[in-house]
C-alpha cells in the first residue's frame, strides 16, 4: 500500500541525498552526506601506525598481521527540549522506534544535559561500525597499521545510522582504502493500519518525527554491493524476543513470518537503489579526476 506522507514523499521513497567528497583538506578521505535534514561528516585517516599491538610490561610481543578499523561517533550533546520531550514520548510509549533511547531523567539530571555544550561519543555505534567496516577493508593489506574513521553528527532527523553508513563507505573510497566493496543502510518502520495490526504500512526512511509517532517497530538493514544482508537490526514486532506472546497461534506466527518477507523485500528494493546512486556518485568522480585526451 503506497501512500503519500507528510513530506509528500511516497511510503517507499528516500529523502533527497546529496553528498560532497574531499571536504576536510587535512583528512586522507571525507563526505559530508546530508539525507533530508539529517547530516553527518566522516572523514578517514589512516593507514596510521596501529597502536593495538598487543605489549607486556611495555614490550611489545605479538605484531598484527593484519591492520585495524577504529571509529569514533560524535554526536551533539541534548538539549534540555529534546530530552524532555523524548522522555515525555516514552513515557506514552509513543518513541517505540527511536534510535537513541533516552531514559527518564529528573529535572536535575536534565539541567545538567542541558548546560553541557560540545560532542559526546556513543560507544555501541562505535563497535557495531568497526565491526562492519572491517568485513569491507582489506586489512591483510594493512599490517600493523590501523584505518580510522570518524563520523560526526552535524543533525538528527532520523536515519543517523543509515546516513553514517553510507557516507563512511564514500569517505573510504575517498581516501583510497582498499576495500571488497562498499555498504548502505536502509531504515524502515512498520505501522498499524487496522487495530488488528494484521494490515502493516511500510515507511522507509523515517524521519524523526515518524519515529516518534506510536508504531509497530522498526528496522535497520546494512546491505553490500551485491546485494548481502550484513547487518540487521529488529525491533518489535519483528523480534519475537520479550515482546513477543508466550505462545505464538500459528495464525500469528504466519502474520510475523509475512513481516519479516516485506521488510526483506522492501530493504532488498531501497537498497539497490541507494546501490545505483553510489555507483554513479563514484562514476562522476572518477570522470571528473581523469586527464582529458588531447
């Protein structure tokens, strides 16, 4: 069921992405990738002299055969508005979807947030990042050296994650890593048509707002050049972990078991096209940095 949202896009269409590469002079490899109103900078360094060579009393006794990815996230600090608010939607149940959880804070603990200023590192994006790039670079070609990535969130209207993951693989490209191929992300949220919630509309790439409304779950979808589910992420009712009843009627589990063919098949279709588009963001650098034939 296609249907137009607020922003007039359609359920399965993305918001307009626009990049630009070798932003940051200083950096071996950058993108700055803005998808709607969510923007991210990455920048690569590297290959850097690795650091993580594993040292006993200050000797070091094993050498990595192969070189390392480190990433670093930063993001803005919240403001005292946005933790009120999101703390005010969980408490209705109604930030089912949201990709930075926020937990119920006191008026104190708020104010404090609130006067902090600067950036603030978030530590599971950092390792589930490392964890993916690394199955994308070609360490063996980079012994004892270490490939450092670092995202910076610049604003969040949703799709953080999908746009760092897209604008990472570019960054790389960038700086000339060698690499097996590149990744994208593809987001997606389910919602109820019916009270049932045996009738599902699918939006693909939420924007905050829409992750803030009362939904079924949502979804995160990392995906290779060729096609390869690498990474995915589910909420409920996509998990059937705690949420799920204690016995599933084989009319739900056949509903749980469509779900999860629709969301493949949606991800597998927005990830082709986000394939395509990066395809053709390289094409045009490659074209734009060769020699004219006299």
């Amino acid at each position: 069921m296609d249907s137009v949202r607020p922003d007039g896009r359609s359920s399965e269409a993305f918001r307009p992405l626009r990049v630009a590469l070798g932003v940051l002079e200083r950096a071996d490899g950058s993108s700055l990738l803005s998808l709607g109103e969510t923007r991210v900078l990455v920048s690569v360094y590297g290959p850097l002299q690795s650091e993580l060579s594993t040292r006993s009393g200050g000797v070091a006794v094993q050498t990595p055969r192969e070189g390392t990815c480190q990433v670093t996230w930063l993001e803005p600090e919240p403001t005292l508005s946005d933790i009120l608010t999101t703390t005010r939607e969980a408490h209705r149940g109604g930030v089912q979807g949201a990709p930075y959880p926020v937990l119920p804070l006191s008026a104190e603990q708020a104010a404090v947030r609130s006067r902090a200023t600067g950036l603030r590192r978030h530590p599971a994006m950092e390792t589930l990042l490392e964890r993916l790039f690394s199955s994308v670079i070609i360490l063996m070609e980079y012994a004892s050296s270490c490939i450092h990535v670092i995202v910076q969130v610049l604003h969040h209207d949703g799709g953080t994650l999908a746009a760092a993951v897209i604008a990472a693989s570019l960054a790389l490209m960038d700086a000339g890593v060698s690499l097996r191929g590149f990744l994208v992300a593809v987001p997606i949220l389910a919602r109820s048509i019916d009270h049932e919630q045996a009738d599902v509309s699918w939006l693909v790439d939420p924007t905050l707002a829409e992750l803030r409304q009362q939904s079924l779950g949502s979804s995160l979808w990392v995906v290779d050049q060729t096609g390869n589910i690498c990474y995915c992420r589910l909420e409920a009712p996509f998990a059937l972990g705690t949420s799920a009843p204690a016995s599933l009627s084989d009319t739900n589990a056949s509903m749980y078991l469509e779900w999860h063919q629709d969301a493949y098949r949606i991800a597998a279709g927005a990830a082709e096209k986000l394939c395509s588009w990066l395809r053709s963001v390289m094409e045009s650098q490659i074209k734009d940095a060769l020699p004219e034939i006299q």
